[in-house]
C-alpha cells in the first residue's frame, strides 16, 4: 500500500508540474502577444522590404531558392550548435565544479561543524558568482552604453538566463566610439554567465536530490516503525479468533 501511495504521488506532482507549465507558457504567450503585436509585424514588413531591396541589387539570385537555403542552413546550424554548445558548457560547468570542491574540501577540512562550513561555500560561491555576473556588468553597460542601472541588470539577467528578447543590445549605438575588445568581453562574460547557471541548476539538482533521499529515508524508518505493531495487531486478530 505504500508503495502505491508514493506511486500515485509522484504521478499527481508529474501532472501538476506539466499543467503548471502549459500555463505558464499559454499566459506568457497572451501576454506578449499584446504587447509585441504591433512591433512584430512593423519589423516583418521592414524585413521584407529588405529582403526585396537585396535581391534587386542581386538579381542574379532566385528569391525562393535562397529563402529555402537560409532556413536549411538555419536548421543544421542549430542542429550542431545546440549540441556543441551544451556540451562546451557542460565542460566549463564541470570545471567549475571541480574548484569549487576543492575550495569545499579546503574549507570543510579546517572547521568543526561539516554541514555548516558547506552552507557556507556554497552561499560564498553564489554571493561571488551574482556579484561578478549579475551586480558588476550592469555598471560597466549602464557606463559605457549610456544606460540607467536598471536597465543595465535588465540586459544582464535576460542574456543570462538565455531568453534575449533583442529589445537592449551592447556595442550596436553608431554615436558611440567603443573599444575594439568591448564585444569581445561581452561575449566572454555571457559565455562564463552561463557556465556559472549551469553549475547553479547543477547544485540545485544535487540539493533537491539530497532533500528526497532524506524524504524516503524517513518514510522508510516509519514504515519499519509500523511493520512490527502491525504484525504484533495480526498475532493479536488471529488469538482471539482462534480463542472464539
């Protein structure tokens, strides 16, 4: 019977978490649908006149044929660099992850309390990680490219957690003279951003994990608690009927 109930638990928070999701979504999609609608189709007609602009300056070129190219090339572009670059990640985060054992192991080895020191390192290393990703560019952007802090952060937490609306862009004003290793940095601070996530998400799945193993541990030591009394109620039924 418990192995049932637990069945049945894990089925009900499977079909929450999926209903959940499709909302989510389907209330984000209504939501900027609202508000994007209007921009979205200035930019498709603004692209299309482009498009048109291109292809009279290349007359040589077939509109269709390119226009199937693009997106061919598109779709094995991503097919190869969707894979390459979690796996790139995957390896920064890996490399990360062995650093931040040592300095665990190293701060673990010093101290008495052993869960403590670990609680420690591991907020130490979040507080570093958002003060170096999330707290520290947003000056550098709201410095160089003209921006107010908030906006600054805004950029900063939407390219990190890889939603890129396109809305705020860095090193694309033509009024601004910038330095020839600007987009350079950026590109490197995005690339070790979402190393640092991936280690987050990382850490996150080892904690839920750890926190489940302790749940069924316990559910474990009560169901051992009860085996024995229910046994003890069986013997018990089974006297008093032989008894009558």
């Amino acid at each position: 019977m418990a192995r049932l109930q637990i069945t049945s638990m894990k089925v009900s928070w499977t079909g929450l978490l999926v209903l959940a999701h499709f909302l989510y979504l389907l209330l984000g999609a209504t939501i900027f649908q609202m508000l994007e609608r209007e921009a979205e189709r200035n930019n498709r007609d603004h692209f299309k006149l482009e498009k048109l602009r291109f292809l009279m300056n290349y007359s040589c070129l077939d509109g269709p044929a390119l226009e199937k190219f693009v997106q061919v090339f598109c779709v094995f572009y991503a097919l190869c660099g969707i894979p390459l670059n979690l796996a790139f990640l995957n390896q920064l985060g890996k490399c990360l992850t062995l650093h931040l054992g040592r300095l665990e192991r190293g701060v673990v080895s010093v101290g008495q309390h052993k869960r403590l020191m670990e609680v420690l390192a591991l907020a130490s290393f979040l507080l570093m990680g958002s003060t170096l990703f999330l707290v520290i560019p947003p000056l550098v952007f709201s410095y160089v490219e003209g921006w107010s802090y908030g906006e600054g952060f805004y950029f900063a937490f939407i390219t990190l957690s890889t939603i890129g609306f396109g809305d705020y862009v860095v090193g694309t004003d033509p009024d601004k003279h910038y330095i020839s290793v600007y987009r350079s940095l950026a590109g490197v601070w995005i690339i070790f951003g979402l190393a640092w996530l991936a280690l987050l998400f990382n850490m996150g799945a080892r904690v839920m994990e750890h926190v489940f193993q302790l749940r069924n541990h316990a559910h474990k030591a009560q169901n051992q608690e009860e085996l024995p009394e229910k046994q003890e109620d069986g013997v018990g039924q089974r006297a008093i009927q032989q008894g009558l």
